[in-house]
C-alpha cells in the first residue's frame, strides 16, 4: 500500500489549558511525549512528523522533536492540512495517519488493523468507531486529502475530520471494536479537568510502563466508576468552522449517519 507516516498535529498555544502538549502525564514523559511514544509502537507506521507551526512560541517543539528522534514540520499556524500535505511530498507518503496532540489516550492498538483495511479496500478515510472522543486516530489517503485541499478553506482544517469524514465524497471505513457504545465519553484534553482526569487513570492503571495502556483497559478502569468527568457534557454546544455551534444530539445523529453511510467492519 505504499509508505504511511504519523503526523502529530500539535501547537503549544491552548486557551483553557495553555501549554497542555508540554506537561507531564507521567514522571518521564509529557503529553507529547507519551502520544509519540505510543505510536512507535505501530509497526505499519514508516514514520512519525511532530506537525506544528513556525510560529516563535512553539520553538519548544523542536527540541522535543529531536530528544525523541521523530522529525517535524513547522507550516501555516492554522492551515492544518498544508502541514499534513508539506509532510507526505517530503516523505513521498501514500498514507498519513492524523493524531492530534491533545488525544492523549489515541489508541495505538488498532492502527495496524486501521492501516490493512485502508489499504486491501482503497479506502480514503479510516477511523474507529463508538469509541470516547479522543481515542481513535484518522487514517487518510494523501491523493483523497489532496483533493479535500483543493474544495475547502484551508484556514478551518482543524476541522479537518468533518471534511475527510464524507462518505458522500469519499470512500470511507468504520471499524467497531467495542460492543457498546462509548461516544459519549471523552479522553480528550481540552481543560485542566480533562488533565486532572487523565492522570487519574494513568494513577489507576497497575502496569509501571503507563504508555501501554489500551482503551479497553481504559474502559475498565472507567467502568469502576473511580473516573471524573468522563461524560462529555451533552448539553455543551458543539463547535463547527466559521464560529458555528450546533447541539451535541444535532452533532451525534450527523455522525451516526456518517457511520452509517460508510463501509463498516466489525472486530469483536
């Protein structure tokens, strides 16, 4: 299927939590940090890009780029897709894999499966679905993205998921890996809470390598009913580009129809 490379989206810049990618979640290892560390562990994945802008405030990125042997590229502070597009013509990838730095539970383990289906079904677009918000990485075609690139504002790619996720406009695979449903869970990190509840888990998790730990056994330790705000709260409006908000039950049915128009694979 060609070369695949990681490209991790990540700035230093956080209103709610400013500095997040920089903070430690484990004695040894920032947020950053420990997302890269868990993509090393995908054999699939050729390469690894810490994708950032060349803004002055995340010069901190290049050392930790360095200290951790990934390479980087610094591009258009908010044209998140002109970074990913800048990294697959200098790596002269078929794959990019999207990892965004404030998925600090992304799960590591069901990328190889991720890759394999895009590539034996010449998908566009991959990911994992019924899982927390934050766990699933973004498998995307480089020639699919391309065209995405030509059709959209670049300057709202941070969006990029509702542009890729288009089964309309591309051919598009979802793997359920669970079966229930945890979508309305979040592992992300957006707030010092969302930090506070993601050292709490790595607190509860018996294992002293704390990169190790895969989203089953996160649903383990939250299914004990020992985790804090765990539950995306569903009254919360949910942001879209140009400063649009739309209800969480709004955005929840948009993404089941998603689902529910694209190729879907089960694993359990």
């Amino acid at each position: 299927m060609g070369s695949v490379v990681a490209c991790i989206i990540a700035r230093t810049v956080s209103k709610r939590l400013p500095g997040k990618v920089l903070k430690k979640v484990t004695d040894e290892l920032t947020m950053l940090e420990f997302i890269v560390e868990r993509i090393k562990k995908c054999e699939k994945v050729d390469e690894i890009y810490l994708c950032t802008s060349k803004e002055s405030v995340d010069d901190p990125l290049e050392h930790l780029a360095k200290l951790n042997g990934i390479k980087i590229y610094r591009g258009s502070a908010d044209k998140v897709i002109e970074r990913l597009l800048e990294v697959a013509k200098i790596s002269r990838a078929d794959y990019l894999i999207r990892v965004t730095g404030d998925n600090v539970f992304t799960s590591f383990e069901y990328l190889s499966t991720q890759i394999k289906i895009a590539g034996d079904n010449n998908h566009d677009y991959v990911r994992v679905t019924g899982v927390p918000l934050g766990s699933t990485a973004e498998v995307m075609k480089v020639k699919a993205l391309q065209k995405c690139a030509t059709e959209i504002d670049q300057s709202v790619s941070e969006y990029l998921m509702l542009f890729m996720f288009d089964p309309g406009k591309y051919n598009c695979g979802v793997i359920t890996v669970l079966r229930k449903n945890y979508s309305h869970y979040t592992l992300t990190v957006d707030t010092p809470r969302d930090f506070e509840r993601t050292l709490q888990i790595l607190r509860l998790f018996k294992d002293e390598n704390k990169v190790n730990i895969q989203l089953k056994e996160i649903l383990h330790i939250i299914d004990d009913g020992c985790i804090q705000y765990i539950n995306f709260d569903q009254t919360n409006m949910v942001k879209l580009p140009y400063d649009k908000f739309v209800s969480y039950k709004e955005f929840q049915n948009d993404m089941s129809h998603r689902v529910k128009r694209s190729k879907q694979y089960i694993l359990y």
